[in-house]
C-alpha cells in the first residue's frame, strides 16, 4: 500500500454504530466508551446525532465534557437548526467538529430531498458557510457518494470546500462500490481538503473498499468497533487499522487496547464478537500485534502451544 502520511481514525461507533438494530447507547454508555475509544488513540470520536431527541443530545453534550483532546464531531443534516442544535451539544468540547450531511447520488435527490442539483449546491454552501462561525472544523459529506454522477460530486465537493469545509466524507453509503471503483472516487474528486472514507458492509467489502480509499488519497478513515451499524454494518475499526499497520502506514491507535475495547463495545451494545471475528475473535490467537514482527504476549503463546498440541 503506497501512502506515506499517517491516517487519521474516526470513530463513528457512538452515531453509526447505534443505528444497528436493538443498540442503545445511554448517555453513560456513551462515555464509557468514548472513554475507551480515547485511550485507544483515535483521533475523532462522532458522540452522535444532536438533533435526533433530547435524549441524544444530552448523550453528545456528555461525551464532549469527558473526554480530553480527542476532537468530539457530531452530525447535523444541512439545516441551519440541526447545525446550531449540535453547536449547543459540543459547547464543552476541547475541539469541536460538525459533520454536515446532505445526499448526492439522483435516487437521493429526486426520491428523498426532492431538490434539484443547483439546489443540492446551495444548500451545501449555505450550511457550511453557517457552520464555520460555529465549530473548530466542518466535515461536509456527500451522503451516497458511490452513486453520484462523478462529476456533479466534484462541483459539490467544490462548493463545500470554497464555502469553508476542512474535510470531505464521500462515502459508500450502501455498500455498493467496489475497490477499485472506489479508490478511483478519490482520485476523480483530488485533494483540495482532506477527503474521508466511510464505508459500509453490504457486500462484505467495507474493509476492503476502506484500505482502497487510503491508496486513492484518503487521509481519514471513519469506522466502528466490531463493524457494528445499520444493516450489515461498517468497516470494522479493528480491522482496518491492524491492516494499516500490517501495511506500513501510521495512525494513532495502540493495537494492544483493540480486543479489550471490542469486548467493552459488544457488552454494552448487547452484540456478541463472533468467535471467527477477525483480530477479536476468540478463535483469533492473538488480538495484540500479532504481525510485522511484534511481541505476543505469555498468553497468547500459551494459546499457541495448546492448540499446536490439540493438532497433533
């Protein structure tokens, strides 16, 4: 994998991830958590969706007061009242970010928003130009991206950035794109911000199509623990940063908090690890840098010498 610079992790497990069927993070929850995701070394933690209920707000508005120098992001649709509800929530925050979502693709724009694509564009500019007076940074994503004509995603992607956006999330919002594909997303909308990927896992390609994204030019990865999300879920964090590492490319996570905060994660979500679960799973010997030469640790060579015992 060619990419030199370091990858930043967003975490996404307290928004994303609670929108899988049955998952409720209370606002302690929520902390707890974050908490967890600090120690673990990522470098933004979405607390939530403010504007979604009271309940939620008050969920974000917690974790921004717990958590230290970790950037706190929470998502807003393109409205004026979404944005300033989350500004509320993110008021404690030691750095805030704002991520703004408005769809892209034709199906979205015609069937959900029902805009056209100049209005689509306006409402882009209008809702970053009001978020940059409000937060540290602005995200602006261009929700279904892998299905938006390439290049009215370039003029959107344009737009938000002359209008003040420090990151683009163009995301595979429905699992639907390939790697290649995908890697060649990023590389048609170029380098003007900082560009996201957040993928999700419908075909079973979130991980996949994550990493493809990094050699395409992205520099930010949003994910959760154990992939947990809607439907079939997203790119699973611990996954795609111990392929990071596998690869050569720096973030900020220490892989050895990676199966305790997965553990933590799936008790309180009430979702089981599989025991065939990449890196987490109890059939996996070794959850804590297992490649590239790193030291097991005593009980991860215990398992080992059990199990080639058990074979013979």
């Amino acid at each position: 994998m060619e990419s030199p610079q370091r990858i930043e992790i967003f975490d996404t497990t307290l928004r994303d991830g609670e929108q899988a069927v049955g998952v409720v993070f209370n606002p302690d929850a929520k902390v707890e958590i974050a908490l967890a995701l600090e120690r673990l070394g990522v470098d933004v933690i979405e607390a939530g969706f403010p504007a979604a209920s009271p309940g939620e707000r008050a969920g974000v508005r917690a974790v921004a007061e717990a958590v230290g120098a970790v950037v706190v992001a929470a998502m807003a649709r393109a409205t004026e009242r979404d944005i300033d509800v989350a500004a509320e929530a993110l008021a404690p925050a030691g750095r805030s970010r704002v991520h703004i979502v408005l769809a892209t693709s034709p199906i979205h724009r015609e069937r959900k928003l029902r805009l056209t694509p100049s209005q689509v564009i306006e409402h882009t500019v209008s809702a970053v130009r009001h978020a940059r007076r409000l937060f540290d940074e602005v995200e602006f994503c261009c929700e279904d991206a892998s299905r938006t004509e390439p290049a009215f995603l370039v003029e959107v992607a344009a737009a938000a950035v002359d209008a003040g956006a420090d990151i683009l999330n163009i995301p595979d919002t429905v699992g639907y794109a390939m790697p290649e594909e995908y890697a060649r997303l990023f590389r048609t909308v170029g380098v003007r911000a900082r560009l996201s990927a957040h993928c999700h896992n419908d075909l079973g390609l979130a991980v996949a199509n994550t990493l493809a994204a990094v050699t395409g030019g992205a520099t930010q990865v949003e994910c959760t623990i154990n992939g947990i999300g809607e439907r079939a879920g997203n790119a699973a964090l611990e996954e795609v940063v111990t392929a990071l590492d596998v690869a050569g490319v720096q973030t900020g996570v220490d892989l050895g908090q990676l199966r305790r905060t997965s553990q933590l994660v799936a008790h309180l979500a009430g979702y089981p690890i599989a025991r065939h679960k990449a890196i987490v799973g109890s059939n996996v010997t070794s959850g804590v840098r297992p490649f590239r030469g790193h030291a097991w640790d005593d009980r991860d060579a215990r398992q080992v010498r059990a199990r080639s015992s058990h074979a013979r």
